[in-house]
C-alpha cells in the first residue's frame, strides 16, 4: 500500500477531505449533510492516509488522541445544550445571533451542536480504527 | 415497489435471524448487521416512502409543501446507523477478544462460564 | 434550618480530603463540625423557645408540589441538639477507636452522611421529605454495620438492619401517601391546620397502622426489633452513635411528630401501648438472659425504646413529657455505656460479662464514667435517671386505663434495669483481675472524653435539671402535644409512694443482681435466648427469596444465546399476530393499487441486493460474505436516496466503506466458519422464515391503515420558521430533537471507549 504515488496523492488528498468534510458540516442545516455525514467523511479521510502512511504518523501529523477529541466533542454539543439556561431560557433551546458568516451562514447553538457531533464521531471512529489497525 | 421492498426486508430479517442461530460467533456478527439492514428498512417503510422528494424546504419557500419524504424516520435511521457501527465495532473487536482468551468461537461452547455463587 | 444541613452535607463533602491531609487526627478535626452544628442549634434555642418554630420552604419539584420545608421547632431543636452533641463526642470516640484501622476514611463519610440524614429527618417540615431522609439513615446505617465488610457476620447483619428499616420505611411511605391524598398537601403545617380533613377521613385507622409499621421497624418495636440485637456487627461509636442515641429514636420522633394527628384515633395508641409494653417486657427480659455486653445494652436499648412508645401512645400530658425526659437520659447513660463497652472490647478484648473482673484499677477514667452512667440508669438520686424514673412511674401509674398493669410492668423493666446496671457499674470494674485476651489498659484521651462527659452530665443534669434540661424538654413535650404544658423538674417531691417505689427498684434490682448467676444457669438449661420466632422467619424469607432468585435464573438466563432469540422472536411473533388477528383486517390487494409502481433502476439494485443476501448467507468464505454483505448495505442506501433520504444514503454509505474496512482489518484475528451439520439446516429455517414473512405482512398491512401524522405535518411547518433550518431531518438531530442525539453520541463515546479498553488492557490470562 505504501506507494510512492498513494503517497503523495493522499497527501494531496487529505486537505480535500478536511474541506470537504467541514462543508458538508455547515450546509447541513439547510442542505443533506450535517455533523454525523461530515464526520464519517472526515474520518474515512484520516483513516485512508492512516493505512497508506502509517497510524502513528497521522497521529504526529495531526496530533490526535481519539479520547480526548471524544471529550472535546461531547464538551462542546454539552455546552450548546447548557448555554441558553443561562440566558433563563430552557434546555436546548436554540438560540440564533444575528449576523451571518460567509461560507457557513448562520451562527447558532445547533450548529454548535453539530460541530460537537462532527467532532465526535472523528474520534470515535478513529479511535475505532487506530486501534484495530494498531494490533 | 413497497410490496417488493417490503419482501426483500422480510427476507433480510430471515436471513438475518437465521445467520444468528449459527454457532460461528462471525456468522452472528454478519446476522446482526443485517438484521440492522433490515430495521433501519422497515422503519423506512412504515412512514410510506415517497420517491425522490427529500425533506429539504426549497429556497423560495417557508414551509415544507407535500408531497415530501417523512424525515421523522429518517432522523431515527441516521443515528441508528451511527450507533450501530459503534456497536458492530465493539462487538467485533469483543468476539476477537473472546477468540483470543478462549480459544474457541462456538457459542455452544462459551455459555459454561456462567454460574451462580 | 438550610444552613444546619449545609454544614454536615458539607462535612460529608471534606470527610476524605480532610482524612487525607490529617490522617491520624481526622476524626478531631471532623467533630468541630457538629460542634458547631450544636452551638448553631444552640443560638437558634432562645428564638424558638420565645418567638415559636423556625420554618424555611424551598420550592423542590413546583409541579408535584413539592418543597423542601425544613423546621426547627421545640422537638426537632432538641433532636438537632441531641444528634449534633452525641455526635461531637463519637467522632472524637471514633478517631481512637479506629486509630489502627485502614479504612477509617470511609467510616468518617458513612459517619457523616447519616449525621446529614437523621438531621435532616429531624428537621424536615413535609413528610416526603422526612421519608426520604429516612430511608437515607437506613442507608447509611447499613454501610456503618456492615463496615467490617470482610466479616460475613456483620454484612448479613447489614442486610438485615437495612431490609427490615427499608420495608418498614415503605409502609410508612404509604402511609404518608394517603395522607397527601387525603389532606391534598404533604406540608406538616398543612395537615396539622387541616387536622378535620384527616378526622373525618375513613382510612385514618389504616393510615395510622401503616406509619405505625414504618416507627416500629425503626424503633426495634417487636416483632422487629431483631436487626438491632444483629447491628451490634458494627463498630462500638457507630453502635453508640445510631443504634442508642439517635437512628432508633427516629421511630419515636416520628411517633410524637405525628401525635397531634392520630391522638384521638383509638387504634394509634392502643398498639402503641401493646407494642411498646410487650417490647419493653420482652428486651429487658433479653438483656437479662445475655452475657455480650453489647447484647445486652442493645436488648436494654429496645426495652428503652419500648417504654418511650409506650408513653406516647398513653397519650397524657405527663406521658408525653416523661417520654422526653427518659428519652434525654437514656440517651446520656446509654450512649456512655456503648463507649465503655467499646473501652473495654478495645483494651481488654472481651466484652463478656461472666468473663470480666476488676478492670476498675487498670481504666479508672473508663470505670468512673461506668459507675455514672450505671447509677443514672439505675435511677439513683441526684442524677437524671432518677428524675426520668419519678415522672416515668408516675405517667405510668396515672395512665387512663390499666394503669396497675402498665406501671407494674414498668416498675419490673426498673427493677431488671437496675441489676443490669450493677454489673456494668460494679462487678467488672471491682473484686480480682479475672483473665482476658488483652492486657487491660486505660483507653487513649478521645474515647474517654466522650463517656466521661456524658456520664458527668447525667450527673450535673440532675441536680441542676431545673435550670439545664426543663426548658428544652418543656417545649419539646409542648410541641409534641400541640400545646402549652408546664414541666417542672426536680429532685426532691417529697416522700411519695412514687418515691418508695424508686427505692424498692433499687432493693430488687440489687436482689436480682445477686441471683443473676443462678438464673443464668437455669435459663440456659432451656436455650431461652434461641427460642423466639420473629428473626427465624427473616432468615426463612430471606433464604427462601435467594432460592427462587436463583431458579428464575437460571430458567431465563440459560446463558445459550439461541435460546434468548428464539424467546425473542417468540414473543414478537406473538404480540403481532394476536393483534393482527384481533383487529382482523388483513389487506386486500385492492388496497395496493395506489402504491408506487417500479421503475426499471430500482429493479437493478434491489437485485443486487438480493444476490448479496443469497451470498452472504450461501458464502463458505468470510471474506466473500463480507463483500456481500456490502452489496445489501450499499442497495440499501440506494434505497434511501431514491425515497427522499440524502442524508440517511450518505451515511449508510460512509458507514458501509467503514465496516466493511473494519471487518478486513481484523479479519485474520476472527474465528474460521463453523460448518452446520446438514440435518439441523431446515429446523434452523423455520423460525427465520415465520419470522421474515411476519414482519413483511406486517409491513404491508401497516401500508393500508391510513394514520396520520401531526408530527410530521408539525416538523414540515416549523422547520424553518422555529427552528431556522431548511434541512428537516437535520433539524429534527440538532435542534427538536437534540436531546435524543445528545444520548446518542453519549452512547456512542461509551462504546469507543469499551473498544478502547478492550484492546489496550489485554488481561493476564491470555
């Protein structure tokens, strides 16, 4: 698998899946996609270049620990779940600001949500994964 | 096309159960993902399937107008999907783990260790 | 009372850290906590006594109705004084008792949750509240007896306590129950304004049988004073602690909560009076017939507990107030008396009575507090037992009905008494050494602080009862009765037939004293102790439970996976079928014509699915029926495109890359296929395929039933209006839903982790 052109390529490749991942990440709420789709995409990306160029190289590369992103992906949908009680509003309520992002849109607390979805499933499956493919 | 559907999901559960009933503990892993096939289609189909209108509101409108696909199950299917691949993924990696300390992949043989004190 | 409750949930909270920073002296440190509990409760007093009870609300669950009260009246000042003073010393009791012992830690945390708990209990102004602190000492009780947990003994004594309290605790939830349904409020101030609405309430009886079950079972009321006898596992200040001073009296506290509301109900304080007498005979008889020193103070303790149900139940303004005062000095002589014994058990290493002699020259501090706390529960004059007698006998000769009886029974329980005190203050302490497992040794500063205190106190409390406990007793007995009554102590009320009696104890009880050895070895000629039945029937329930728990088991955990689908399928077969032939309208094929027609693309990839699944299910490879199994997931994906599921098609799609990965990268750690015998092919089928075609007809018929959907239309209109998004099935995951997927993706980091620890901690067998 190691060679020189799948090498090269998914190197190549790998920004793409990013890209592309986080697009179909922020069209979500108003096109198909969302943070389970973007997530998977991402972390098929992360697993492709994991078998070509080795797991402990894409972990050094990107610097990932699955466990923690699995933390910091619950983290983040918790806090958006939290944060309108402290504006005296319910649990979960969605809670939109006014001025849009080019590109993303929107900004609000269930698009925080899915970044914390997206986030994730990334370490989810990758920890699935690096694990497996480690032993 | 929903009697046909609904036959291949009935043959999906069969097969499914069936592969289940086999004492080779990776013909139950195979078994249990086609029973998930075969779940996530049938709660597809009782919703009543509508063919190629997502439930996406178009730009130029407020509300979404029928004829559209019911996204209540499709919200239901998406994560089931989700949650079933960790689940498969755990399964997995615990029957190579069984595999390893037994020895041996027949469930007939692995139900011994239970007892009661 | 918030802040009282702050300070011991908080000291719940510090007990490790604090153990962890002091580990020798935890136990010191800890104790400031009820004394300042104590000194709080103690500035509070002066309000209380003049200005009336001290109530807070808090509003708990607004839609139940439901508060957190919490009061601080007459009775519940003195329980909060009681508790939080007792308690100062049995934590300090506790630091030397324990010196050696490796999980002092935990006792300190199970210590102080339930000084949390029954200060709650006290304090709590509605009876859900009160129950569950309840239920929250018998908790904490059982992780304190069955704080040897290496001893068999003492965690089966555990259950016990906690089974008995529990259940009893449960009646008594019932109770409370008919009575918020009855009043319409939980509030003790409620029920008590609305005393008429529960008067003329037709299940009042039941309601006062079901409480009365709830105190009794606390309180070792026989039939269910076994568990405290069996409590005596627990360490001596935990035994000191709840099993004398505090956790038991929560029956009686709740007995004279409730007074006002079931005074004039003639089932209420006539199984008082049964129950405490018949309870009070019995355990005073018990303690005589034992020789373990903390058997004995335990069957006392149900005989003490027995006469103060029995006071309350006679219901008189002097019953009532004798209740209190014999309440506040057994607690100071008992509680004295399980430290001593603890003292003893420490550094002598018996605590058998026939066993222990002339201990008096080796722990001086130990034997004076002994003597103290002996002649207060003799009731010699001036200490406060004394006065606690007097007005005893005199409630119980005065009582409205039986009288004679009553008091003559009362009188022998003070004769019993007195020569049980005689050996405890007396005949282990005095006369030659007699030899023990230990070298006898006076016990360390903090376990005599505690017993010397005390035993002094019942000694200053009685001659200065006028000015120390009068005002407090008077209006907790006050508070109990619901209205002003005068108490007045004293020593000295001249030459009364009360006092002759008094005196005539102390004669008897020093007769009986000498001629225990001689009962002693006749009664245990006929096993008397063994003969009683209540704890039999325990043991007898409790193994028979086990018993069927074991058998429903082992008959519906076969552990054989088949058996558990096939129980499965079974079932769901079933269901479905008696509801489909119950409603009985199976689909005509009239009723399709409106469906879908095919087209020709969809032909192609339900066939590939259909090849798949003959291949999965035909392949001998596993890698070939992997590949296969693909097939089916990629058609269904297809499927989901083609009806209106972009999002469910791209993820069964990204998920099906992934498995399919998954299973080639571990296929060479899983098993080889086990090949089916041919003759058990077709028997497998059968089930498989009743199944398969239950769930299609069941597809199809749910096809012709024409439900609508106000989700779906609600979802479709305020999509984008509510919620701002376009993409209906993403809202529903982020936003109407979210809370579900927020499960979900909890669900979902577990199983990564179990994955995660599966591999990385390969265990030592492999």
């Amino acid at each position: 698998m190691r060679t020189v052109i799948l090498q090269t390529s998914i190197r190549l490749l790998m920004p793409l899946f990013i890209i592309f991942s986080l697009f179909l990440l922020f069209r979500g709420h108003n096109a198909a996609g969302g943070g389970f789709i973007g997530g998977l995409l991402a972390s098929i990306g992360l697993f492709t270049r994991s078998m070509i160029l080795g797991v402990n190289n894409t972990i050094a590369k990107y610097k990932i620990q699955p466990i923690g992103i699995i933390a910091s992906g619950l983290l983040v949908s918790a806090i958006s779940v939290i944060s309108p009680i402290f504006l005296g509003k319910p649990l979960m309520t969605g809670i939109w600001f006014d001025f849009t992002i080019p590109l993303i849109g929107k900004i609000g607390t269930p698009l925080f949500f899915d970044i914390g979805v997206y986030i994730l499933v990334i370490g989810v499956v990758s920890n699935i994964t690096f694990t497996l493919s480690k032993n | 096309m929903e009697i046909v559907l609904a036959i291949l999901t009935g043959l999906l559960f069969a097969a499914g159960l069936y592969l289940m009933l086999h004492r080779g503990i990776v013909k139950l892993i195979i078994g249990i993902m086609m029973l998930s096939y075969a779940t996530n289609l049938f709660i597809f189909l009782i919703a009543r399937i509508t063919r190629g209108v997502p439930a996406i509101i178009n730009q130029a409108k407020e509300v979404l107008t029928p004829p559209f696909a019911d996204p209540i199950p499709q919200a239901l299917i998406l994560t089931a999907i989700v949650i079933g691949f960790g689940i498969q993924a755990f399964v997995i990696v615990l029957i190579r783990k069984v595999y390893k300390v037994t020895g041996t992949s027949d469930m007939e043989k692995l139900n011994s260790t239970e007892t009661i004190d | 009372m918030v802040i009282i409750l702050t300070i011991s949930l908080l000291l719940t909270f510090i007990s490790i850290p604090v153990h962890r920073l002091s580990p020798n002296r935890t136990g010191n440190w800890l104790s400031l906590f009820p004394l300042g509990i104590f000194a709080l409760a103690l500035s509070k007093l002066d309000h209380v006594i003049r200005q009336g009870s001290i109530i807070e609300k808090y509003s708990w669950i607004s839609s139940l109705n439901l508060n957190l009260t919490f009061r601080l009246d007459g009775l519940s000042v003195f329980f909060v004084l009681l508790i939080s003073g007792v308690g100062f010393f049995i934590f300090n009791y506790a630091n030397g008792y324990l010196w050696e012992d490796k999980n002092k830690r935990l006792f300190y945390l199970y210590l102080s949750l339930f000084m949390t708990a029954m200060l709650g209990l006290v304090m709590s102004g509605n009876l859900i509240v009160l129950f569950i602190f309840w239920e929250l000492t018998s908790l904490s009780s059982y992780l304190l007896i069955g704080y040897y947990h290496n001893n068999e003994e003492s965690r089966k004594s555990a259950l016990m306590a906690m089974l008995v309290t529990v259940s009893g605790g449960l009646f008594m939830l019932a109770g409370f129950i008919l009575i918020g349904i009855e009043v319409g409020s939980y509030e003790l101030n409620d029920i008590i304004t609305n005393i008429n609405v529960l008067s003329e309430s037709k299940v009042k009886p039941l309601i006062a049988i079901l409480i009365l079950v709830g105190a009794s079972t606390k309180s070792a009321q026989f039939p269910f004073h076994f568990w405290l006898p069996n409590a005596m596992a627990a360490p001596a200040p935990v035994s000191a602690f709840l099993h004398s001073t505090t956790m038991v009296k929560a029956g009686v506290f709740l007995i004279a909560r409730l007074i006002p509301l079931f005074a004039d109900t003639g089932v209420w304080s006539l199984t008082l009076i049964h129950i405490g007498t018949i309870t009070m005979v019995y355990g005073a008889l018990s303690a005589f017939l034992h020789n373990d020193m903390k058997k004995v103070l335990a069957y006392t303790t149900i005989s003490a507990l027995g006469i103060m149900t029995m006071l309350l139940g006679i219901g008189t303004t002097t019953s009532v107030q004798a209740a209190m005062v014999f309440l506040l000095a057994h607690a100071l002589y008992k509680s004295t008396l399980f430290m001593v014994t603890g003292n003893i058990d420490h550094e002598a290493g018996t605590r058998d009575l026939s066993a222990l002699s002339g201990l008096g020259k080796f722990m001086p501090f130990t034997f004076y507090s002994s003597v103290l706390a002996s002649l207060s529960m003799a009731g010699v004059i001036p200490f406060f037992g004394f006065i606690a007698k007097e007005i005893l006998y005199g409630a119980t000769f005065s009582a409205p009905f039986a009288s004679g009886l009553i008091g003559f029974l009362t009188f022998s329980t003070g004769v019993i008494f007195t020569s049980i005190a005689f050996e405890f203050g007396y005949k282990i302490f005095t006369g030659e050494k007699s030899t023990m497992p230990k070298k006898p040794h006076e016990a360390p500063a903090s376990m005599l602080i505690g017993p010397i205190f005390l035993a002094t106190l019942g000694l200053v409390g009685g001659i200065f009862s006028e000015q120390l406990a009068q005002p407090i007793l008077h209006h907790s007995s006050s508070q109990i009765l619901n209205i002003e009554k005068v108490l007045k102590l004293g020593i000295w009320h001249g030459f009364t037939l009360i006092f002759a009696l008094s005196l005539l104890t102390l004669l008897l009880g020093y007769i009986l004293y000498k001629s225990r050895k001689n009962i002693l070895t006749i009664s245990s000629k006929f096993k008397l102790t063994e003969l009683f039945g209540p704890e039999k029937i325990y043991t007898k329930s409790i193994t028979a439970l086990l018993e069927i728990a074991k058998k429903q088991t082992l008959f519906f955990q076969s552990g054989n996976l088949k058996n558990y689908f096939l129980v499965i399928v079974a079932t769901l077969l079933v269901l479905v079928w008696t509801q489909m032939l119950y409603l009985g309208e199976f689909p005509s094929l009239q009723s399709f014509e409106e469906l879908t027609r095919l087209k020709w693309y969809e032909i192609i990839f339900i066939l590939i699915m259909a090849i798949g699944l003959v291949n999965t299910i035909a392949a001998q490879s596993r890698i070939t029926s992997i590949v296969s199994l693909g097939l089916i997931g990629y058609g269904t994906a297809a499927t989901f495109l083609y009806f209106g599921g972009p999002d469910v098609a791209m993820t069964q799609f990204l998920v099906e890359t992934l498995t399919i990965v998954l299973f080639v990268l571990t296929l060479n750690h899983l098993p080889k296929f086990i090949p089916l015998s041919r003759t058990s092919k077709p028997k497998l089928l059968l089930l498989p395929l009743l199944f398969g075609a239950t769930l299609t007809i069941l597809l199809l018929w749910i096809h012709t039933l024409q439900t609508p959907s106000p989700v779906k239309d609600f979802y479709a209109q305020s999509s984008y209006l509510l919620a701002k998004g376009r993409n209906v099935v993403n809202v529903i995951l982020v936003d109407f839903r979210g809370l579900d997927t927020m499960g979900e993706i909890v669900v979902l980091a577990i199983a990564s982790l179990g994955i995660f620890s599966l591999l990385k901690y390969t265990s030592k067998n492999t």
